[in-house]
C-alpha cells in the first residue's frame, strides 16, 4: 500500500487574489524532491521476530557503505571516495545518484543487526528481536478450589500495638 504525502493547494487557487505568486511557490515547493527520501528503502517483516531493510544504493560498492549500530540506533551512510566520470566520459544526462548519504532507523528494544550484504545495487540488512526470558509475558494458571484444599495454609501473624487502658 502506497502513502502519499502530497498537499492539494487547487481549493486555494479560486477564491484568491493577489495571492498567486504565493500559491505558485507552494506548488513549485511541493514538486521538490527532498534529500530526505533518498535512497529509497523498504522495511519488510519477513517472520514473527525477523525483519528486513531494503535499501537501492546503485553505484555504490561494499566499501563506500557503512553501517553502524550504536544502541538503537541503526546508521547507513554511503560516501564515494572517487565520483564517476573520472574516465573522461562527459555526461549528457546524470540519473543515478551518487552522491552521499546518511539514513537513520530507530530500532525497537531488543532488535540487532544479523548481517548486512549487497547485491545488484540493493542493500539489505537483516534484523532480528530477540526479548530476554524475563521479559517476554508469561502464562499464569489459576488454581481452582478444590486444587487448594489439601495445601496448608497459615496465618501471617503482626505485631499489634497495646490497646491503651482507659483510666
């Protein structure tokens, strides 16, 4: 399921005047592309515990990637020592990107990285939650009466304080 994030500025546009150049900078600000939203990434729940990140980063090698878990905090950054174009070839149209980045995935408590790798220009970064024993909620049965009956019981005795006497 697609999420859409744009705004609809048409209602404004009819009962407006003197406010075009305005509304026309909002619209041209809707229609850039935002740092933020690259490079695309996927999170996928692939088990009861298990997820995964999907990350395109074509043109990108295992060596300029960079993962790092520092608490919960999940870092992918990517940077190109040398950019393409180095071999004397004058581009007339750039489309891939590559420049660098840097993403950040807060992760839940209890989830670690079990291993990251990169094929055909896709990044993916394999997470697993793993909540300790004492943590994770536990069945408790309850005893019926007749369960009860044979168990001794006894009586928690408290020190009480004197009754004061009335003179």
């Amino acid at each position: 399921m697609a999420m859409a994030t744009r705004l609809d500025f048409a209602p404004l546009f009819r009962s407006s005047i003197g406010f075009d150049r305005m509304l026309d900078a909002l619209e041209a600000a809707r229609r850039v592309e935002t740092l933020d939203n690259w490079p695309p990434y996927d999170i996928v729940k692939t088990g009861e515990d298990d997820y995964r990140i999907d990350m395109a980063v074509a043109g990108f090698a295992e060596d300029d990637l960079t993962l790092t878990q520092d608490k919960n905090m999940l870092i992918v950054s990517g940077h190109k020592e040398t950019p393409d174009g180095d071999d004397g070839a004058s581009y007339l149209y750039r489309g891939i990107a590559g420049r660098s980045f840097e993403r950040r995935f807060e992760l839940a408590d209890h989830v670690r990285v079990e291993e990251a790798t990169l094929s055909n220009g896709l990044l993916t970064v394999q997470l697993k939650r793993e909540v300790p024993e004492e943590l994770k909620p536990r069945r408790i049965e309850i005893a019926s009466p007749e369960a009860t009956e044979g168990l001794e019981t006894r009586q928690l005795e408290t020190a009480r304080e004197p009754e004061p006497v009335a003179a």
